[in-house]
C-alpha cells in the first residue's frame, strides 16, 4: 500500500517566502542604522475628516499628497501615464542631455542603481527633460543607447515644458529653468517614490554615497510594501 510523501520541501519553500519580509524587516529596523528607520512620507498633508483606531485610540486620517501625473511621451513618441496603483517603485529625475557637468554624474548613479535592481520589477527609472525642443524622441532613443538605459526599466520622457516645469515645481517641488536657449538650471535629485506614488526621500544624484543611501532606503521601502502586500491579503 503506498503513501503519500510529506511534501516538506514545498512546505519550506512556502514558510521561507511568508518569514522573509517580516525578518527583513526586523534586520533593517533593529540592525541597521539610522537610515534603516521607517521613511517619511513627504510634501504636503492635510488632516482628514475621518478617523481609524489604533490600540483602541481614535487617530485622525492623514491625506498625504501623491503625484498627479500628466501625459508624458517616452522615446518612441508614445504617451506614457504613470498612473496610481502600479504596486511598482519610481525614482524620478529631471534632466537635459546637452548638460555636460552634472548629468553624467546623476547618469553614473542611476545606471548603478538599475543593474542592481535589474532583476526586480517593482522598481522602476524615470528621467524626465526640460528641453523638449531637443530631447525630441529620436534623440531620447540615442540617448538612451549612450547611457545604458534600458527601456521599460529606465525611461527617459518628455513634454511641453508647461507641462514638465509645472510637474517638478509642484508636483515634486524641484527646480525647472530655463535661462537660455541653451542653459537650464535643474534638479540634480533623485526621487524615490513609493507604490501610491508618494515622496520617500530627495538624494543628491552627484553623491555615490548618497547613491548608496538611496539604493539602501529601496530596501526598506520594498519590504514595507511586502509587509503592507501580506497584511491587505
């Protein structure tokens, strides 16, 4: 008479997936350093009318604000919408590619950043120009040939600049400016936005070590979505 094998491989497997962000995050609050703390939510909020409990104590909803984006066109010429409730995590920069000083610098740090995160797609690189009268798409495409940027994982996109000028001064609260033809004066930030598409953090994009912060607080801020992920299932 046979019986069936205890299927205890599979079983391990299973208890290893479900322990994994819970002891990650354990390792990254109580091991870590200052930069392991839970991340702030950034930008303005405002107090809700409404109420949750917590420990039995009634605590006022907090609205915190989140990313409106418009229509945005990536290198082939297609409108992209980064829309709300993509589950992914965006770090954002704004940028012009005739800008020879401090763009190969940002440039150094999110190619990085993108073969590190190569393999996981709830991370995602938005480079968004100011100068669409060159960064045309054509030139995107080549550009992003020249940087290793890898569609679909690290988009370079452009618009009107009353639209992008409008997107970085209120919608991330950076600098957009044009000074001349030629000569734009922008952020050199990197943006981390997490999955509602809210601000977690502002990194100097010319700094490794603010690279490494950045690449750091990712961690973090994925296993805040697993956690969060595993108590709505």
């Amino acid at each position: 008479m046979s019986r069936n094998k205890f299927p205890l491989k599979k079983i391990l497997i299973l208890v290893t997936i479900l322990a994994v962000p819970g002891f990650l995050y354990y390792l990254l609050q109580a091991k870590g350093k200052n930069r392991y703390k839970p991340l702030p939510i950034l930008g303005p909020k405002i107090v809700a009318g409404t109420f949750h409990t917590k420990r039995g104590e009634k605590i006022p909803d907090t609205i915190y604000h989140a990313i409106n984006y418009p229509v945005l066109f990536d290198s082939n010429g297609d409108s992209v919408l980064l829309a709300k409730n993509t589950q992914q995590l965006i770090i954002v920069n704004f940028f012009y590619s005739r800008n020879k000083e401090v763009l190969p610098l940002v440039n150094e740090q999110l190619s990085a950043l993108q073969e590190e995160y190569k393999d996981n797609k709830r991370i995602k690189f938005v480079s968004i120009s100011i100068d669409p009268d060159f960064d045309k798409p054509n030139l995107l495409k080549s550009f992003e040939t020249e940087i290793g940027a890898k569609f679909n994982k690290w988009n370079l996109l452009t618009a009107d600049t009353s639209v992008t000028y409008r997107l970085a001064r209120n919608q991330f609260f950076v600098n957009a400016v044009q000074i001349d033809k030629n000569n734009f004066i922008f952020s050199d930030k990197l943006i981390l936005l997490d999955a509602d598409n809210r601000i977690r953090g502002y990194y100097t994009g010319t700094s490794r070590d603010e690279g490494k912060r950045l690449s750091d607080e990712i961690k973090v801020l994925i296993t805040e979505e697993l956690r969060k992920i595993k108590v709505e299932g």
